[in-house]
C-alpha cells in the first residue's frame, strides 16, 4: 500500500471520468441519446455493454462445478479434469442467459443451481442499472450544460415527506426484487411492518 503512486491514481480516476463524458457525448451528437430520451433498443444495447464490464472485472465467475449429493461443489483444475460426475461450466453469460421467468422456476425444479447463480444474478443486475443510472445522470448534466442551465437544488423536504417517499420506494423495490427472484423480498411482511411504523409514528 505504501507504494502507491496517489497522483497517478488520481490522473487514472479522471481520464476515466472524463472517457465517460466523451462517450456520453459522443452518443447525444450522434443522436443516439437525449437527456429526454433513450430508445429501448439503445438501452439494451448500453446494458449489454454493462454486462460485459461487470463479466471482464470479475472472472472468478468462470468456474467448474461438479454435482455432488445434491449440490454444486467448485472444482480446481485438476478436479475438474478427473471429476467424472455431472459438471457445469459457470459463467457470467450463463447465469444471465436465463429469463426472469425461467429462473425463477428453477427454484423448484433445481435449488441447488438457482442458489448458485442467484447472488451473481443479483450482483449484475445491481451494477447494470447503477452504471445505467449514472450514464443518464452524465447525459442530463451535459445537456444542462450545454443550455446554460443552473444547477439547481431541490426544496428541503419535510420529514414526513422523506418517509413517504422512503416507503413509496420500497414498495417499488420489493415488487422489482421479488420479480428477480429475491426470497427475502416478502411483502406480506413488508406490509405488516409498515402498518407497525405508522401506528406508532402517527399517534397522537
């Protein structure tokens, strides 16, 4: 650690940052993008792109597994070379190959893999649409940028109003991650929770 060359590091950090806004911008002259709009069809393709970032950072992904009494055992090399049962060749592109749908029907029909694939599943997933979010936040600022706009904070808001907008967030995130499979993503129990809360924040 105590080799680290810090101004390198920072020149590092702001080129990428900078490679960012030039694609950004690259793609708004091209017509690709506006701050108001992003076809579908770029969306996906930009996620795609995500995808492949997210497997080139983390090869530890590409791994043997072999089937052993009911589960996915990781294999070395040489284990895998011998291991004469059931294998299964792990990889980023397999574990999201799947549909939504069909992963989650491998729930019942083989836990074991759906246990496997579901931490990466939800790992890619977290960094797709962070990334996708921050290349829409570049985009809006180089627009706003580009017309001379101000930017502007928004009005404090109430404390009530944090918690409203708290709630109506997760609301929408536990229907999202339930979708996606998410075990822990109980509504019914969500729901019970927020009845709690309010009965003790809103008595008088």
């Amino acid at each position: 650690m105590e080799n680290l060359n810090t101004k390198n590091l920072g020149n590092q950090f702001a080129v990428a940052k900078g490679k960012q806004r030039a694609i950004c911008m690259t793609m708004m002259q091209a017509g690709l993008v506006s701050a108001e709009h992003i076809p579908e069809h770029v969306e996906q393709e930009l996620k795609l792109g995500f995808t492949v970032a997210y497997t080139d950072a983390n090869p530890q992904f590409n791994a043997t597994y072999g089937y052993i009494d009911g589960n996915y055992v990781l294999l070395d090399a040489d284990k895998a070379k011998a291991f004469k049962g059931e294998k299964l060749q792990l990889s980023v592109g397999f574990v999201m190959a799947e549909s939504q749908q069909k992963f989650g029907a491998l729930k019942n029909s083989n836990p074991a893999l759906h246990a496997l694939m579901l931490p990466i599943r939800q790992a890619v997933q977290k960094y797709v649409s962070n990334t996708y979010n921050a290349f829409k936040k570049q985009v809006a600022e180089i627009d706003r940028e580009s017309k001379g706009v101000p930017k502007t904070r928004s009005a404090t808001k109430s404390f009530d109003e944090t918690l409203k907008s708290f709630f109506d967030d997760c609301r929408k995130k536990i229907v999202n991650a339930k979708a996606r499979g998410d075990e822990t993503a109980d509504e019914a129990k969500f729901r019970k929770a927020l009845v709690a809360f309010n009965t003790v924040w809103n008595h008088q």
